[in-house]
C-alpha cells in the first residue's frame, strides 16, 4: 500500500497500487511528491520503478496536445477566460492550470465543463463524503485499499459495501464538480493553458453544469467587493455602451430579480457614478451595482467606452 505526502507535508493514503496508478493518470498527483511503500521511507513518486513508465507517458500525452492558447492567470481575468472558452467560442479540449503544485484540468465539450480532475487533497471524493457526513474517514480509506477502488472508482467501491447510498454519491459527485469548478474564481496566479479537441479520461462519470450561471454566482459571492471596487476606480465616469454583436443575453446569467432591476437602471444612467447616485442609497444597492457592472462587462455585454482618468482608454 502507498502514503501520498504533498508539497505542503499533507498525508495521503493508504491507497492500493492499483490506486496510485489512478491517481497519477489523472494527475491528481504530480511525479515531484513522495510517497511511503508499506510503511517504509518517503521517496519521490517520479523515482518509483513501477510509477515512473506512467510519469513518463503523462509527459509524452502532454505534449502531444495542441495548445490553443496560454497566460498568466489573473483573478480578474478568469469571468472573461470562462465566458470566451463556455460561450463564445464553445470550445471543446482541455483548461489546464497550474500554480505551484496546484493543478487542475477542465475538460469541456461544446463549452461546457463536463469532467474536473483536481490534485487539491481537499477536493478528492473521499474528503467529500467525510465532510458531508456520507461516510466516516476510516470506511473510506478502507474503500482506497481495495483494488476495485483503481482509478478514482472509489464511489462505486462504498455503494457495493453499502457504506453509501447510491443517491448520496450521486450527489457529492455533483457537489465535488461545482466546487471544482467554482474555485477557478479564486485562483489569483499561476499559468494556464487551453488545449484543443482533448477528451475527459475513459471511465470517468462526466457531469454538467452552466457555465454562465456559474460565472454569475461567482461575481456575486466569490469576488471580494473591494477589488471589484479597485478595478473599477478608474471607469467611474466612462460611459457603459452596448457591446455590438455580444453572443449572450442578459437572461442567460440567471440574475436575481435585484440584480436585474440594476440592469435596467443602466441605459438611462450609463456610468458607473451615476449609476450609484440612482440605485437607493445603501451600502447593499452599492454593492450590487458594483457587482452587476463588473459582470455584464466582463462577460461581455457592455463595454467601458471613453478616456479613464489620466487620459487612459
């Protein structure tokens, strides 16, 4: 059996070996952490006889994959990637990111995300069930020994030993694959690269969600108000205009009926200043048109449009 010990000293396991060939295929471990043979010292993964072939075709499969295009990840930045990936151009292949020994890959068809591998500890099933209260930690790492549980198939491991109800998984899935997702929101550095036409691993249980409604309720809890309100300093006085041709409706965001009053106050006060002199006057209606403008901008919809201060378009 193999302990998995991270970057940041976190204990993993124990997992069969059949496991840990699962877990490095999806790459939720890296070849650069340790790990413990029967109890025995930590060494690199990467420097494992068994493991280090697998290492070796992960690294052959990455760069066999077109890159489609790559940056710097960017808080700010991350409505608009999702929006250009989910909406505009509806792509299908790989969002790969990384930032340290964090890594996550997003797998879309038609821009829509439909598989999440993720080597974040607190994302994994299991961590998912404990936290839900769907399983104890010793059922499930019990379930991680087993060798049926091989390539993440650990969900299916605790149904057939009735340590969880068919519904319940069915539920954390979807619940691991939102939060998965969402916590691309919160990630403020690091590379990240879109890879075209790759498809989710076989065998894996492919889920769905919007993608547009996603990015809404990221703007509305995920981002903090200050930096909202930083990144907007400079366009308070610029006009908000239309963006000719945008691919998405207003509806298409799921709004709250709130938020959506906020919209319609937009045309007839097209800045940002004098649209915080219409909304009522409270720190919840300020808020919210930050909030809505921040979105609808990002997104796509409107555009800032006019000199910023200092003379800057």
């Amino acid at each position: 059996t193999f302990r998995v010990r991270d970057f940041k000293g976190h204990v993993f396991g124990p997992v069969t070996f059949e496991n840990m060939v699962g877990l490095l295929r999806s790459h939720s471990i890296l070849e650069d952490e340790h790990c413990q043979i029967d109890d025995g010292e930590w060494v690199r993964v990467g420097d494992v006889a068994a493991l280090r072939n697998l290492a070796k075709e992960s690294q052959v499969d990455m760069a066999r994959r077109v890159l489609l295009f790559e940056g710097n990840i960017a808080r700010r930045d991350m409505v608009r990637l999702v929006t250009n990936i989910s909406r505009e151009k509806r792509l299908t292949g790989l969002l790969t990111l990384k930032h340290g020994a964090n890594q996550k890959e997003v797998y879309f068809r038609e821009g829509r995300p439909r598989f999440i591998a993720s080597n974040l500890r607190s994302e994994l099933l299991g961590e998912f069930l404990v936290a839900r209260g769907h399983a104890g930690r010793e059922t499930v790492e019990m379930a991680a020994r087993r060798p049926e549980a091989a390539g993440g198939r650990i969900g299916d491991t605790l149904i057939a030993s009735g340590a969880v109800a068919a519904h319940e998984l069915a539920e954390t899935l979807q619940a691991q694959f939102r939060h998965r997702f969402m916590d691309l929101f919160q990630w403020d550095a690091g590379w990240f690269g879109f890879f075209e036409n790759v498809t989710a691993p076989k065998r894996v249980v492919l889920l769905d969600l919007d993608p547009l409604v996603a990015v809404t309720e990221a703007v509305r809890d995920l981002y903090p108000l200050d930096l909202i309100k930083a990144w907007q300093a400079e366009a308070m006085e610029r006009r908000l205009v239309r963006v000719e041709g945008g691919r998405i409706g207003i509806q298409e965001l799921q709004m709250l009926p709130k938020e959506v009053r906020i919209t319609h106050l937009i045309d007839a006060h097209p800045t940002l200043a004098g649209l915080l002199k219409a909304v009522p006057q409270t720190p919840e209606s300020f808020a919210l048109a930050h909030r809505v403008v921040f979105l609808l901008v990002e997104v796509g919809i409107l555009q800032f449009r006019g000199l910023a201060r200092g003379g800057r378009r």
